[in-house]
C-alpha cells in the first residue's frame, strides 16, 4: 500500500481523475441509496411492524381512491373480522391551539385509546393515550409529535402538565412521541376523542355516511394477509348489501388491506426504484472512465511489469500491487463521493418527503457507510483483476523490441467507451422526457390569474362563542377592510383557496336529471364565495351572473357550478335556474340538510387537483347563505404589489380576531410552483446525474482518444511526411472518436426505448419514445462527443513528422 501511494503521487494527475470520477459516480449512488434505505430498507420504529396493517376504502369509479371509514363501519369490521385485532382509529382535523404567544393552528390526530399500543408506539416523555383516555367522562389530553416538540417548544422537557385551549376546552399535554413517520399524513399532536366535540356527536357515532376515520389494526398471530383481506371483502360485502342506501352501488365500494411498511411506500417506490437505475448508469459510466484510464496506465508500465517478470515477479505479485493501487483509488473515491453525498442530502430529503413519510429517517448512517465501502471494493477488485496480464513470453519480448501491440486492449478500451456513451444516452433521455414534462405542466392553463394576487387562511375559531351569522359577518368585515387598502382592488373570501385541494365532497343531484344507469352519483366539492371572489381569482362567469349583495340567508338559495359540474349534470343542456341540493346521509353529521338551490351562473374550471388532473368538480354557494359549522377564511387579494401587503393583512386579521392564525401566506404563482414542485425534483436530480454522465463520458472518450493517438504518433508522422493533409489526419481522428460515439448513440437509444417505459406514470403530455426528446438527446450527445474528440484530433493535426519518427 505504501508502495502504491508512492507510485500514484509520481502520477498526481491520473490519480486526481480516477478519485474524481469515481466519487462522482460513487456519491451520486450513495445519494441515492440514502434515501432507499430510509425510505424502503430500514424497519420502522413501531413494535412488532411486521403485523401491524392500513385498511383503506375506496369508491374508484366515483373517482375517490380514499374515503375512510365512519364508526359503525369500524364497529362492523372489528366484531367479526377474526384475522385482525385492535382497530386503531386515526382522524386528522386541524385544531387552533390557544394559549400560547400567538394563536396557532396545529394538524391534530384525534385517535382512540388503544391507538398506540396498536401503533407499537410509546411515549419518549411522559405517556401516551391510552383506554382510560376514551369515553365522554375522560379529561381532554393531548400528546406532542416528537418534531413538533422540536419545534415548537425547542425540545423543553417541562412542557408536561402546560395546558391549552382547543374547541373550547382545557387540554393538557401528558407526553411527547417517540419519533415515527407521520401517516396517513403530517401531525402535530395527538388528542384524545374527547378534544374533538364532533367526535362524540351521535351524528358521528352513529352515522354510517360519516366516514372520517383511518384505521389501522394488527393481523392475529399465525394469520396471513390473504386470509385478512378474505374475511374484509365479505364483511363489507354484507355491509353494502345491508345498508344500500349509504353506499351507492355504481360507485364502486371496496376496502383493501395493506402493511404499514407499504403504505408509507406506495407513492415513491417506482420513483425511487428509476433514480436508483438512472444512478446505476451514472456509476457505471464512471467505473467503465475508470477502466479505460488504469488500462491506458497499465498498458504504459509494460516495460516495468517485464522488468519485473525478468526479475521473477509473479502473476500474483503484479496483481497485489494493482490492487494496492485500485484499492487506493477506490477508497480516495468513496471518501470524495460521501463528501458529495453527505451536501446533497438536504435536496434528497425535501425529494423524498413530496412522496412519502419516511423522508424524515434519511442519513448517512453504517448502513449507507457499509454501501460505499462495498461499491468502492468490488470496483478496486474488478479494476485489478479485469484486465489481462500479458504471459511472460510476449512481455520478455517486450523487452527486446522498445514496444508493444495492444490491438486486443485497444477494443476492450472501446468497448468500455460505447458503454460510456449508451449509459449516458439513456440517462439524458429520461432527463429530456422530465424537462418536456415540466415544460408542458408549466404551460397548462389552470383557470385562473396568477399576477398580483395574495392568498391566505384565517379560520375563525367559533368554540361555540360565535353563530355561523357573526362568523360570516366578522369575515365580511375582514374582507372590507382588506379590500380598503391602498392598491387593493378585489378581495373575496371563500371556503379554500383555488388551486389547492379541498377535501369537503359531497354527493350532488340536480332536479328532473337523476344520474344514467350504471354512473355514480356525482361527488363535488362544496365551496363558498363572496361576491368579488372570482374578480379576485381571475375566473371567469361563463353563463348566467355572479353572485351579489343580496344573496343572502332570507333571499332564495343560489348557486354557480363550474363547468366541469354543470356538463356532468346536465350535459349539453342548459343548467341556468335549473335547481340542485346536495344529498346523501353525510349532510345531517354536518349540520346540513337537503335543499334547492337554483344554478344562476357557471364557471370556467380550475384544475385545483393538480397541472396534470383532471378538473375537480365544484359547486359554489354565497359565503352569506353558507350553513357551517366551520370557516377556514379562504382569502384572495388582488393588488398591485399584493405580496407586500402581507404585514398590513396580518395587522387586520389580528385587530378583528386576535384568536385566528393567518397560514399559508402565498401568492397563486407560489401555490402553482409548489404544485409541480416534485416534478421539478424528479427533472433536476435526472438531469443532475445526466449532466455527471455526459461529463465523464466526454472526458473519457477524450482520453481514449488521446492515449491512441500517442501509440499511433510515428504513424502519424510517416503520413505526414508522405504528403498526407494537417486536414486528412483531424479527420481520421475524429472519424475514429465518431464511430465510437455513433455506436454508443445508437445503443443508448434502444435501450432509452425500454428503460423509459419506467418513466410512464411520470409523463405529461410526452410519450416515453417522443422524436423530439430522442433527437435532441442525440444532437447533444453527438456535440459533445465531437467536441471531446477535437482536442486529441487537433493535437495529432499539429504533430511534427521529424519529431514523430524520431520519437520510435
């Protein structure tokens, strides 16, 4: 080894190279293998994961692929399922938490009692739910999520006992979790059923429509998923035909079962499955660089390694030393590459967190560590004993003729530069089809403006302190005093802010047109508006009016349907002064009923679900003929100038509502980059890695190229001396370097046709064999291998004749 140091210091710039390219190729891997191990490696924290399971239920020909589970259907499942036991029941809600500094919104799980002894989760500071927490009599408690604790109360131990306010009731704080991922989405603290009023109503105790609960539950020892999910599908099957008129039959009502460790998993692992891939080619391109450059080194020590020879060497001896030599570099490498890794982890965290929970247990930790010593070994391996010792005949007679053949190594150098190339093709494909993506996301036209606006929340904390009259007053009193401001010229208020999701739906059914045979009952998402509303959005009336000053609760009930809406229900009709009311057994658990409301305009859609989603379907009500327990304060401003108006918005809300938060401050072209904020992800880390492929294929067929050139240089002065062209020679070299790079190119591309099929559920708007994608990849491909090959081919255009042939 101290040889080999010895050996590569005389060779400094050999060595910086082969450490450099291969930390590129190491460090991108173990970036990414990083994150698969945090993500689909490592167990998770619950006790006892291997047993513990999601139920989700669905109605996907409604288009709904989660509708959770109301609490007879939990009931249902928990008295006669005999594969699963415990039922663990998880609502998500947000809750404002007073008493502190400021008011201030939290994601609140309301959860039963026997939820963390089903979780296999304990307390890391003080205790946790537990069945003595169930039941109307119980104290209101509340637990603090382990990164909320962190950061929220800076890890303070005392905060046991501290109470606070939450729907109008005293809550104490009586533990902190132990960390785990946030599932089935991010929690800040954990209460008991008791905190929630609503959970304790007989509307939802009862209610069979009121499905708000996730459930998890365990599988009985010796029991299989089969089994579990055998036994699920005919207790819901009695439960559908039991109760018909909950569950509507075209809608296609099913509940699936499912462990934990997949769920969490589900969305990322064919995205983390293809950046692993498109790793692989990356390290690949870079160990075949490296290949190239230890045979071209190699196949200039030939004379030492005959020296040796002669001096009795063995073959085991030579292959020590190029071991000892690999093994160095290989290492130098990994150190390099962790390095790299280790800055990159932050962006790879944010990548994996828009897809999974898990995304807050990545680190460089053994596990990782192990990876790249691994990887870096088995490289030092195949580097010292992939190449082919010459026998000891051919290299004694390297001694005696001053030179050698290396014909057969030369086509093993060129095939590892047509692996360089075709593994940078198909990376650059799968980085072109994600940039053409995000291209095409970026220019759809989401049905609004999204200049000059300024959106926020400021939900209204009622308690019962406020009728749903004051509420909606103080809200209109929010809105005139904005829209009072200097530069503001229209403000609305509604139920949620356009283009984020909205997770109120509610059947719907238009008078005189009840849905076609088969067709689910249509399910639209029930928003509210002021009059300025949609000038605020930048929306459009496309039929009938807007809605005005006197729609209010004692005039006649209206309604403005999107376009979306109004062709599902109508069709090509006319849906003007037609009349519709939202239905089903959910409306009386929020305190709804049926009622008429005339359709009196129409709407142009909003694609609120997403750039690459359909357009949700969506009915509008006055924000003054709204009959709510609730009032998430859904404003839009628009001003000139508006995100600097955010400190005087704020200043408003305070002044009128000191106990409502102002969250999720943006304006609509924030919220719409935050929409594609993955796919910009996926696109940059792929064209990242391709970027690092085509960078080491270039310098590698550069290289090669180069290293033939000095074995052809006598050559290339006799050529010369007899006549041949400065020109005629630049040609012969880059026709050499083209003919490696067309074949590369070729390769690439039809392996690009397979490897990009796992790019499908990526694309919008782009097949995954799209021409101008392929065409660009190969121009590019093509400009930059041409260019790598100049530098050798104008060096052999300017070699001297005399020189050249005295140099043999």
């Amino acid at each position: 080894m101290r040889y080999a140091i010895r050996s590569l210091l005389k060779a400094p710039g050999y060595a910086a190279l082969v450490i450099l390219t291969l930390a590129l190729g190491v460090g991108a891997n173990t970036a990414v293998f990083s994150v698969v191990r945090g993500v689909l490696l490592r167990p998770l924290p619950h006790e006892g994961e291997d047993r513990l399971v999601y139920l989700r239920q669905s109605a996907e020909r409604a288009g709904l692929d989660d509708v959770k589970f109301s609490v007879p259907e939990i009931i249902d499942f928990r008295e006669n399922a005999e594969a699963l036991t415990g039922f663990a029941e998880f609502s998500a809600m947000p809750f404002t938490m007073l008493g502190g500094d400021r008011p201030e919104q939290v994601q609140a799980g309301i959860v039963s009692g026997n939820y963390f002894e089903i979780m296999g989760l304990g307390a890391l500071l003080g205790r946790a739910i537990e069945a003595s927490d169930d039941g109307p009599d119980a104290q209101p408690v509340m637990m603090l999520t382990y990164d909320y604790w962190q950061s929220a109360f800076g890890g303070d131990r005392d905060v046991l006992g501290r109470t606070y306010r939450m729907n109008g009731r005293v809550v104490t704080i009586v533990g902190v979790a132990e960390p785990a991922p946030p599932f089935p989405g991010e929690t800040d603290v954990f209460v008991n059923l008791v905190t929630s009023p609503h959970h304790l109503d007989a509307t939802m105790v009862h209610g069979r429509s009121h499905r708000m609960t996730d459930v998890f539950a365990r599988l009985v020892p010796g029991a299989t998923l089969e089994r579990a999910q055998a036994e699920l599908d005919g207790i819901a099957t009695r439960m559908y035909r039991d109760h018909p008129e909950n569950y509507d039959a075209a809608a296609g009502y099913a509940v699936t079962i499912s462990p934990l460790r997949d769920a969490l998993t589900s969305n990322a692992r064919n995205t983390l499955f293809l950046l692993m891939a498109v790793a692989g080619l990356v390290l690949i391109t870079a160990c075949a660089n490296v290949a190239n450059l230890i045979l071209t080194r190699n196949l200039k020590r030939e004379r030492e390694f005959a020296v040796r020879w002669a001096m009795g060497a063995t073959g085991g001896t030579l292959r020590r030393i190029l071991l000892a030599e690999t093994t160095v570099l290989a290492l130098g490498g990994a150190a390099l590459g962790l390095l790299l890794a280790y800055g990159g982890l932050d962006v790879l965290v944010n990548f994996a967190g828009r897809f999974t929970a898990r995304a807050t247990e990545i680190s460089i930790d053994g596990g990782v560590l192990l990876f790249t010593l691994v990887v870096a070994l088995l490289a030092a391996f195949a580097f010292a004993f992939a190449p082919a010792l010459r026998s000891q005949e051919v290299v004694n007679a390297t001694l005696t003729r001053g030179g050698s053949r290396v014909t057969g190594r030369q086509r093993l150098q060129r095939w590892l530069i047509v692996a360089q190339v075709a593994a940078s093709v198909t990376v650059l494909t799968a980085a072109g089809l994600l940039t053409r993506t995000l291209i095409r996301l970026n220019s759809v036209d989401l049905g609004v403006e999204l200049e000059n606006t300024l959106t926020f929340e400021a939900p209204i904390n009622t308690d019962g302190s406020m009728t749903p009259q004051e509420a909606i007053a103080l809200q209109e009193e929010m809105e005139r005093r904005i829209g009072a401001l200097p530069g503001v010229s229209n403000v609305g208020v509604g139920l949620a802010v356009p283009l984020r999701r909205n997770e109120l739906g509610l059947e719907v059914r238009a008078e005189g047109a009840p849905p076609a045979p088969g067709q689910p009952i249509p399910i639209a998402q029930m928003r509210t508006a002021t009059p300025e509303w949609f000038q605020a959005v930048g929306m459009q009336i496309t039929a009938g009016r807007d809605f005005e000053s006197t729609d209010r609760m004692d005039a006649r009930k209206v309604v403005i349907l999107n376009q979306a809406l109004a062709e599902r229900l109508f069709g090509d009709a006319d849906p003007l002064d037609k009349r519709v009311t939202w239905t089903g057994q959910v409306l009386s658990a929020i305190g709804m009923q049926e009622e008429w409301k005339t359709v009196v305009g129409v709407v142009n859609n909003t694609l609120d679900d997403g750039p690459d989603a359909p357009p949700p379907l969506i009915m509008f009500e006055p924000l003054a003929q709204a009959a709510l327990p609730f009032f998430p304060g859904a404003f839009v401003i628009r001003a000139h100038a508006a995100p600097s108006l955010a400190p005087r918005v704020i200043e408003v809300i305070n002044e009128l509502s000191p106990e409502s938060p102002v969250l999720r401050i943006a304006t609509l072209q924030q919220i719409r980059e935050e929409n594609v904020a993955s796919e910009r992800l996926n696109t940059l880390l792929i064209t990242v890695l391709g970027g690092l492929a085509l960078a080491i294929a270039a310098i590698g067929l550069g290289g090669v190229l180069s290293f033939f050139i000095s074995q052809r240089t006598a050559e290339i002065g006799i050529r010369m001396s007899l006549g041949a062209a400065p020109a005629r020679v630049l040609g012969m070299v880059l026709k050499d370097g083209a003919l490696l790079l067309g074949i590369g190119t070729v390769i690439g591309l039809l392996g690009s046709l397979v490897a990009t099929r796992l790019l499908e559920g990526l694309l919008f708007g782009v097949a995954p064999n799209d021409p101008l994608t392929l065409a660009a990849v190969t121009a590019l491909m093509c400009a930059v291998g041409l260019a790598a090959c100049s530098v050798p081919a104008l060096r052999a255009a300017r070699v001297d004749p005399l020189v050249a042939i005295r140099s043999e």
